[in-house]
C-alpha cells in the first residue's frame, strides 16, 4: 500500500516523455492532472490505513495493559475474575447477535467528546465565539445598567429569585441523600446477609414491597416538603432531579446486588449476567463502593470503575466555572427574549399570530438555552465530579448534534441516562417478556422518561401542562421511524428543524402558562383548575 | 519510532510480575497509568511523524509532476522558462529574509479552507444548523403570511427595492467592462508594440497620464449615473464594487506588464521580478489572458494560473445556490432585526440608553450578516467561478475566525485583496521609498483599505457618515499593536468580543442614519447637509 503512491512516479514521468509534440500537450495536461488526483487519492487512503493500523494497534496495547493492570488489582477481588469478566462481557458483545442476549455496557478510560473536540483549533474557536457573545451580553447589562441607574447594580433578581430558600433545598436534599446513605444500604445489607438462600421467599417478597414503598416516599416526601414550603423553580428543579437521580442509584444498586445474590448459589463465583461477586464473607458490597456510587457521575453500578491517575483541580475549576458561566448564560437568555414578551401575558396573546410570533421568536433562545444546559450539565458539571471522583468514563454524551435519526440523537444526547433505561428497563423487559417484544420495551423506555421529564416539569413549574410529554411520546417518537431510514447527512438539517420548532413551542407555551397564572384570575378553586391550562381559558 | 509502543510493552508486563504483593498495587496501577499515558503520546507523535512524512513525500511528488506539466506547457513560452520561474519564486521566499527583498504570491492548487473543514462531520454539522435557522425563518414568514393575509405572500419586497432598476445596472456593468475590455486593452497594446525600447520618455508618461485619467473617468462617470438615476443602495453597492474590482484589475495588468516590458531590454528572458516575458514577436500578452484575468477570481495578474482538470457543474449550482440562500438570509435578518427598530427614527432614538439598546441589539445580527457575508461572496461566489474558470487557486480567504491578533485577521479575511494591497500598494511602496518604511507602507495599505470600503458605503447609501473608516483607521490600526504580542489562543475572545461590538455599532448607526435622512426635514439644501449626519441633528 505505502509503495503505489512512489511507484507511480515513474509512470507519470514516463508520459510526459512519451508525448513530445505541441499539438498533444492538452492531453498530457489533462493526464497530469489525472495523476496528481490520484497520488491525491492514494495519499488520503495511505494516511487512512496508517492511522487505522496504529489505531488497532495501540487499541490492542492499552487493552492488554488494562487487563493486566485489572487482572493484578486487589480491590478484593480474586487476580483472575476482572480480566475474565472484561473477556465474558466482550464475548457477551459478539454473543447478542447470535442468541440475541443484549450487551452490558462497558467503562473505558475515555474523554468525553467536546474535550477532544476542542483540541481542534476551529472547534476552540466556536466555544471563544460563545464565550465572546456572554461577555457581549454581560457589557450590555453593565452599561445599561450605568446609564440608567449611574451605577453598577449586578443584582441578578432572576437567579436569586429562582433559587430562593436554598438553605431549605440544602436540608431537603442532605436528608434525601441520608436516606439513600443510611436506609437503603443498611437495609440491603441486613436483607442479603440474612436472607435463606436459594429460590426467592416470603421474607424476600416482603423486604421488596418495603423497597417499593421506600422508593414511593422518596418521591411523595420531598413534594410535600416543597408544596408546603412554596419553593421558587429552580429550586424546586433541583429536588426534582436529585429525587430522580437518587431513585435511579438505588434502583441500580438494588437490581444489581440483588439478582447477583439471588444466582449466588447457582454458581459461587459469578452469576448469570457475568458480574463478580463480593467474597463470601460478605454478600454485600462494602459501603465505601456504595458511596463512591452515589456521587460518581454514573447510574450504573459496578464494584468499581476505571479510574484515572490523579485529580487536576484546575480542570474541576474550569469546570465550575463553565457551569456558573452557562448560569449566567441562561439568565441573559431568559431575561432578553423571554420575560419581557410573556410578562405582561393577557388574552392578546392567544391569537394565532401572536402564538405564531412568540413560537417563532422562541426558536433560536430555546435551543440555544438547550444546547447551554447540556454544556453545563452533562459536560462540565459531570467532569467536574468525574475529575474529582478520579472517575476514568466521561462518555456522559456522544456527537448527537451529528445525529442523521432521531433514534440516534435519542442514544447519544444523554449516555449516562440512556445507559440507565437500556440496562435497567429494556433489558429487564426483554428478559422478562422475551426478545421478541423489543418495540414495546423501546415504547415502555420512551414512556417512562417522557414520564420522568414531564413529571420534572410539573414539580418544578407547579403545574401540569404535558406540552413536553405530548411532544416526546407523539412527535419525538413518531420520527424515529420517519428518519430511521435516512443514512443521507442531509437528516441532520431535518432533525435541526425539529429541535428548533420544538424548543420554541415548549420554551413559548411554558412561558405563557406560567404567566397566565400569575396574570389571570383563577377560574375555581378546583382540581380541574390545576390540570386546565390556564393559558387556554385566561380572559383579561 | 514505530516499534516504541510494542517495546514498552514486555517493561509493562515485567513490572507487573515483579510486584506481587498486594501492598503495592496502587504503585502498580500509577505504573500502569503512566504506561499508558506515554503509549497515547507515543501514538500521537508517531500519527503526527507519519503524516508529516506523508505530506513531505507528497508534496516533493506533485511539486515534481507540477514541474514536469509546467515545463512541458505550450502556451506561447520556452518549456524551461516557467520551471525556473517556479524555483525562482521559492528562491525568492528564501532570499526575502537574507536581503530583504519581499515574496511574491505563488499560485498553486489548492481548496478553499471551508471546502476541506466541510469533510469534519462536526463542523458539516455547523453548516446544517445554519440551513435549519433558514428554513425556521422562512417557515415563520410563510405561516406568518398566511395566518396574516389567509394566503402565501412570499414578496421579498426589500430585495426587490434594494435590487430595483436591475437593467440599468446590467447596461452599466456592460459598459464598465467593455470600457476596460476595448479601451484598457487595445491602448496598453499599442503602447507596448510602439514604444521605444530603453528608458522611460516623454511618450510614456503622455500615455501614464492618460491611463491616471481614464481610472478616474471609470471612478466618476459611473457615480453620475447612478446619482441620476437614483439607484437604490443595494444596486449601487455592486456597481462601487465592480468598479473597484475592475480598477484593481486593470492596475494589476498594467503594473505588472509595464514593468516587464520597462525592463524588457535589460534581460531579453525575464525580467527583475522574476516574471516571464511574452515571446519577443508580441510585447503584450495575448487578449485571452487579459480576459482570463478579468473574469478570474484573483487581483493578480499572471499569463497563467494552475488550472483544474475539469467543471463540476453540480459544483457550481449548488455554490450559486448557497449565494441565493445567503441572500435571503440577510433579509430576514434586516426584516426581523433592522428595519422594525430603526423604520421610526425620531429624536428618541438619540438618547444614551437608546442608542446602547440598539447598538447591543445589533451586535449578534450584525456579525451574523458579516459572516453570512463573508461565506456568500468570499466562499460560495468565488468558488463558483473559479469552477466554471477551472480556476486551480481556491485560497480566497484563511482561517480568520481562529486569529488572536487583529494584524493576522486582516491578512487571512480576504486573501484575494489582501494579495493586491500586498503586491501592488505595500511590495511597491517599499521598493519606490525603502524597505525602512515597512510602518509606513502598512499605514498606508491601511488608509487605501478604508477608504476603498468606505468609498463603497458612500456610494451605496448616498450619504457620508464615515463610521467604518473611523473604526478602520482607528480602533481597527490600533488593536494591530494591541494585540499583536498576543500569541494565547484566548486573545481570540477578544477578537471576537471586538468584532461583535465593531459590527453592533456599523450596523446600529449606519441604520440609524439612513432612516434619519427618510424620516427628518432638510436642514439646508447645501453641501454640509449631505456631510452632517442626519441623526445627530433629528428634531422630531
């Protein structure tokens, strides 16, 4: 391969010689050219190949060195069980097209993508782009601030506002992460090193019912606690997602251990799913592995992770400060091309045009607050943590803005919950009602997080208005099949489309709703007025 | 190089044996971690030595071949002429800094920087989000339209006014272009074939006068015609710059082929500047390449340039079609960003805190109209007719967007005119008065820079309100010393912060004053009304 380029060489000069005469000059041109768009050619395809071969090559290198590092951790593990467990589950990949059993995910030391993606230097220069059009937004409010006041104010009402009573959502959220600390492990520890083994009995039926009823006070509780105290959004935003996020944990650790302990005596080394098993002493994983769970930027519970070597604080505090920044971000948003159009929300704005106008007008400020959102969470707050958990995975995303199908945006805009409905959903369903029903697992995941995200919404804002949900389980699940079968890159533009009028229409009609009830007098002192959009029947 | 990587490999597995005790485990695993860090940098260089190998090997080959196809050219020149021109050339970049003596530009072929990033799936992606922002503003419009008037409008009654008289543009741009195609040519023609060889006489600079009086007849002539006629400003903007274009043009041809043929006597094969001489029976190039030269995307004249094997017509469609999108582009942004905001000047505007909404306001849609700008002309427009030209050289611009100093974003935003001030304004004002004076010839590219781009917003809105040159030959000059020590990327933040508030500000004030000089009275009939700016004097 790396000898064609050369080999041509003497070919092209050949022709040239061959051709002597003036009247065939054109026709030698045009073969030079001919040549040179090949030697082009056969260059990408050389630098191709050279890359892939190092690529392979340096793959199978480090993958040697994890499994001997792996194979000689000590973390109380049998030396050999790791790197047969790496081996099992790679076999378990190349297993599920044969009898159709669904791989586990895997954790590899990896950046996330926008980190290497910003080694690029135009890709550098779009994030300086943002940076430079905050510090615009921020001299604007400065100096408009200046020239009407004659003074700097910096007071960001908004965002105090928004997260207000903090003190009381630091309460709220110590007791719903003591809870998960000082309930759940005990009680799991104390159920798996008591329980008879063998087939599930009715002792194992009862602790599940009171697992059940755990989880479902953990949602109920803190509601109560927010309702009662009347809790600004964002606040309440933040319980909602940290009622979620721990459910998700223990849900994971549970399921995990528990059919882990179930199969033990099966087979005393590993159970069916190819997950290790503590050492007999235990049946319970040590609290330490528990904690660690708890805070890592995963949903998914394994005894232990690939870690990297050390922490580089100043990264976590670039981290913070993207997030903090993206704060701001959203602020000026809100601020600028949200509050001003909605605020003042009456009957004149139920007009079709006026509907029109704010939908379209919403457009670029909601994707933008979206795009802002999953910088903030999903790539820097999650590699803050990361970093300082020394956690090695940051795959939290992949390239979904690349996305051809909205099946694939569905998969890689959020990895770390997406991991979470594959393994603990639809793999469950699958194993539980057979392979054959995997559209109706896809549905059942789909559901339970337009679930999950409607139910955010409706803690947060105060009130139900299921625009999110109607959007997520009609229109985003109804294009999955549309653009599945598009491989053409020209489905990105669609898909674009789709998250700019999307994003518009929630930003615009959530907007209005929560001004309508602010603006409009309450219709009756119902139930029902809670669930009819008052937007829809507002009369001032 | 390449056995690095596997050599490390057997170090890595002795380490690992000779550690058995599980105390020192953690040691181990930072063992491991640093392994495998070297190994990823090991990988990294080794790809960056190979390319760099590649590219070399590569570039030597088709340097090779080029040579080759040059030599072997019939076009009218000796075959060993142009190859020692090539090395000259090389020769010449060399010598630059051991003399002194400044480059010359080198044709060679090559993509546009925008054409090759396209291939990044991450940046074709930026490139679908801006499709998709077009096809929301057309759908707003359209459903606007409709909702509105119960039917789809679709006039795009500000193109069609700013574009209006579009046939007396055309029979003006004729007349331009034959004025230069039977009037430059056939004069230079019988200037070079009737001189008398030797040193400049009175004859010559009867004839230089005339060629002075004839670019100023090709200045003004147009400028009363369009007055009478009063154009509307976008037509006149493509008759400034077509008349710049073409002054530029025929100052190329007669710079370069004067000097050639001034210098014909000294050294019968070249002469000084390393250029070719025309075969001795013709002392001017042929008329075809004087037609070549007109219609070919560059401002610098050679008898040839690198041609391309063949016209991709699907090519050039879907650059033309990138233009017309751009266009409607930048009339939904004035439509929605513009012209509601400045439409009712009045005296309210003047005030501080209006005139800062308004600047800020303009920022973010005044940069997007640059760029939007840039990519029609400089990128798809270019690019279309270097391709129906087989025109090799695609270099119309460089990777301004990731400059950190304000000296290196004037060099790379616009290739093609930053070639001519170079060679024919800075390269000839060093040779006439010194190479000292490098401070001053830049200064003065400077000034002719912004006076050029002024002298087109004079014309175009027919008023003078010379803002572009204040910030041109102020801030602009002054942010080169500013930032050109800084070589940090994060200077680039404050390019962009600069570009945003630069572009805020021309946008706001210019708009500002074109609807003063509609909405407020005459002051006098004079002169100094047509100097004093509109808006600072409104009184209503």
């Amino acid at each position: 391969m790396a000898s064609n380029g050369p080999v041509q060489q003497p070919g092209a000069n050949g022709d040239v010689k061959n051709a002597e005469t003036p009247t065939t000059a054109a026709q030698r041109q045009v073969n030079l050219q001919r040549i040179r768009d090949q030697a082009q050619r056969l260059k990408g395809e050389l630098h191709e190949n050279l890359n892939k071969h190092l690529d392979e090559l340096f793959e199978s290198f480090v993958a040697e060195v994890e499994l001997i590092e792996q194979g000689s951790t000590s973390n109380g593990f049998p030396v050999s069980s790791k790197s047969v467990i790496i081996k099992e589950e790679s076999l378990n990949k190349h297993k599920s097209r044969k009898d159709g059993d669904l791989p586990d995910k895997v954790f590899v030391n990896r950046r996330s993508v926008l980190t290497e993606l910003f080694e690029i230097n135009h890709i550098r220069t779009i994030y300086h782009i943002f940076v430079a059009i905050l510090v615009v937004f921020s001299l604007n409010t400065i100096i408009f601030d200046w020239v009407e006041q004659g003074r700097l104010v910096l007071d960001f009402d908004l965002i105090q506002w928004g997260l207000g009573k903090l003190p009381k959502v630091m309460a709220l959220w110590v007791c719903m992460k003591l809870s998960t600390l000082l309930v759940v492990y005990p009680a799991f520890y104390y159920w798996s090193n008591n329980r008879v083994p063998g087939k599930p009995r009715l002792m194992d039926y009862i602790w599940l019912v009171l697992y059940i009823l755990y989880e479902c006070l953990f949602l109920v509780l803190p509601i109560k606690y927010v309702t009662e105290n009347e809790l600004p959004p964002a606040s309440t935003l933040i319980i909602a997602c940290e009622q979620l996020r721990l459910c998700m944990k223990t849900h994971a650790f549970v399921r995990t251990n528990m059919v882990r302990l179930l199969n033990h005596k099966k087979d005393d080394s590993k159970d069916s799913e190819g997950d290790e098993m503590p050492t007999s002493d235990s049946r319970c994983p040590g609290f330490s592995k528990y904690l660690y769970f708890l805070f890592a930027p995963t949903l998914i519970y394994r005894d232990s992770y690939p870690r990297t070597h050390s922490i580089r604080w100043k990264y976590v505090v670039s981290n913070f400060t993207q997030v903090l920044a993206c704060l701001m971000y959203t602020y000026y948003i809100f601020e600028r091309f949200c509050i001003p159009y909605f605020r003042k929300f009456n009957k004149d704005h139920v007009t079709p045009k006026a509907l029109m106008l704010s939908a379209f007008g919403c457009m670029l400020p909601g994707t933008l607050v979206l795009f802002i959102g999953f910088f903030a969470i999903l790539h820097s707050w999650l590699n803050a943590f990361a970093e300082m958990l020394r956690f090695g995975d940051r795959l939290f995303y992949k390239d979904w803005w690349n996305s051809t199908t909205f099946s694939n945006y569905y998969r890689t805009w959020n990895v770390v919950v997406h991991d979470w409905l594959y393994t603990y959903i639809y793999k469950d369903f699958c194993r539980l009602f057979g392979h054959q029903n995997r559209a109706a697992a896809m549905a059942l995941v789909f559901l339970i997080s337009a679930v999950f995200h409607e139910y955010v919404l409706i803690i947060s804002f105060g009130f139900f208005y299921p625009v999110l949900f109607v959007m997520f389980a009609g229109a985003g699940f109804g294009f999955i099949f549309l653009t599945d079968k598009g491989s053409s890159r020209s489905w990105n533009v669609f898909l674009w489309v789709a998250l700019f009028i999307g994003n518009g229409l929630l930003m615009c009609l959530y907007s209005m709703e929560w001004y309508a009830r602010k603006n409009c007098p309450v219709n009756s002192d119902s139930f029902v007025d809670y669930l009819i959009p008052r937007s829809w029947t507002c009369m001032i």
